[in-house]
C-alpha cells in the first residue's frame, strides 16, 4: 500500500485526553506520525513490507473510525447541552448582570468569593499611570472595556480640612471665640480632616495655618477699645470699668475664651467720676437736715 500526499495533508481530529477526559485536537499528519512510533520494532514504512502496510492501514482505517465516533458524540453533547437551557434559565442567566453589583456590594460578601468573581469574569488588568490613571480590562469571554480614573489623593490631601470648615471658621470668628466654633461645628455635626470632633485646638491650629485673623484684631479693626483705654477715657479705675460694665453702663465683646472683653466707645450719658459718692452725701445730708427739723 503506497501513501501519496493527498493521503497525507493536514486535518483536524478529535481525541480525548487521558487525564481529563476533555477532548483535544490532532491533525491527520499526527495521528499518521503517532501509528508509526506504536509501530512494533520501529517498522519502516516500505512498499515492498506488505505485512507492514496492511497493518498500518487497518490502524489507521480504525483511528478514522474512532474519530467519526468522537466528533459525532461531541456534536450530540453540544446539541444536547445546548437544549436543556430553556427560556426561564436563559432568563435567569441574563440577569445576572443585574444582580452581579448587588451581589457584590452586599455586607455578607466576604472577600475571598469576591476574589473568586474576579478571577471567573477578567482574563487581565492592565493600569497606566500618567496624569489620570488608565486602566484596561479584558474579560474571560474576549470583550474589553478601558476606564479612565483620577488620581488617587495623597496621605495629606486625605487628612486636609474642607474648604467649607475654613470659610465657616472666618465667618464665625467675627462673632464667636474658638470654644465656641467648635461647639457649633460639633451640634451641626461637623467633622475635621481626621473624622475627629472639633475643640478648640484644632479651630486654633486651622486659623493659624490659614492665617485668618484672630477676633482681637478684628474687634480693634472694629474701633472697640481696651479696658485701660475706657478708664482713661472717662477717668475711672480699671476695677470700675468692669463693674460699669456688669450694671449694664459699657457694652463689652469677649475676644478669647478666657473672658477679656473689648469695650465700645462709652456714651456721652454715662455717669462722672465719683458719682455715686455725690449721690450719697446728699442722701445723709438730707438725713442730717431731717433729723435737726425735730418731730413735727
């Protein structure tokens, strides 16, 4: 029996793996080259070897048959696979990709089945990193998609306070001491950088590093005026300066949490110097008068 080349050229055959049973492809040319080595006594193929040819013609005729077999009983199983997905299945198959972000997001997800979902769906990730960062995906079943993502925030840009949080602080400074900044930021449920509550350290720290001016500086900017400037303005003592101010006589502006004051400019009705003092003369001169008139 003698093999021309027509008997010879490349074809595609279908065999199974020892191992995992799952079927692989072989050419004529391989299988041809395989019955050769199997060949006891590594047999030449020779024309005049009768015995030889007919010998590696019926394994050959055999190795046909059993390929017919194998692509036929491959087709039956796809088919046949192929009809036990019914209309409800396919339904549930396609929405998947509905319930896949729910899924994902739900608190009971543990992190080692999200791993396994990645590894199911994406076939690579590839990140370029320039100004924005790139990022390339392929998927298990050939699709890509390419996104495009900033740049993450660097430690302290993570940690750095809300443009709002300052903008508040310099609004609120021209009526309130840090103390009380803070308390207002913590009833409305303000946070600083760190997600900490506010105290008066940090309203300092924040007024500092943004250089706000403190509320001394913009009470004086203001025109009010020091408690020796009220005494000597209306010629009292400084001890009196505060208890004018208790009774109401001189409006006062507390600058810093310790309760020093800056005063308004006094009115032009407010008392003289040792006024009271004249007022009780006269009330035990008045007594003394009585008491000489005698009993009437």
């Amino acid at each position: 029996m003698a093999f021309t080349a027509e008997d010879t050229r490349p074809a595609q055959s279908l065999s199974f793996r020892p191992s995992s049973g799952k079927p692989c492809f072989r050419s004529d040319n391989q299988v041809f080259a395989l019955l050769l080595r199997k060949t006891s006594n590594n047999a030449y193929l020779d024309p005049a070897n009768r015995f030889v040819a007919d010998t590696l013609e019926a394994e050959w005729n055999n190795k046909l048959r059993l390929l017919n077999e194998t692509q036929e009983q491959y087709e039956r199983m796809r088919q046949q696979n192929y009809l036990t997905i019914d209309d409800a299945q396919r339904t549930r198959i396609a929405a998947l990709a509905n319930d896949f972000p729910r899924l994902w997001q739900h608190p009971q997800t543990p992190d080692r089945e999200r791993k396994r979902m990645i590894r199911l769906l994406l076939e690579d990730v590839t990140l370029i990193k320039r100004d924005q960062i790139s990022v390339h995906v392929r998927f298990k079943g050939g699709a890509a998609k390419t996104l495009t993502l900033p740049l993450p925030l660097s430690a302290p840009q993570l940690r750095k306070t809300d443009e709002a949080v300052i903008h508040e602080i310099d609004r609120l400074l021209d009526h309130h001491t840090e103390r009380e900044i803070a308390m207002i930021f913590n009833q409305n449920g303000w946070r600083s950088g760190t997600g900490k509550l506010f105290h008066r350290g940090i309203i300092v720290r924040l007024r500092r590093a943004y250089h706000l001016k403190d509320r001394f500086t913009r009470l004086r900017a203001l025109g009010m005026l020091t408690e020796q400037e009220i005494a000597a303005l209306t010629g009292i003592a400084a001890a009196s300066v505060k208890a004018w101010r208790y009774r109401g006589l001189l409006s006062a502006h507390r600058y810093n949490d310790r309760g020093d004051c800056l005063f308004e400019a006094p009115a032009d009705d407010l008392p003289r110097k040792n006024a009271h003092k004249r007022s009780y003369l006269q009330k035990q001169q008045t007594i003394h008068d009585c008491n000489r008139g005698g009993a009437v």
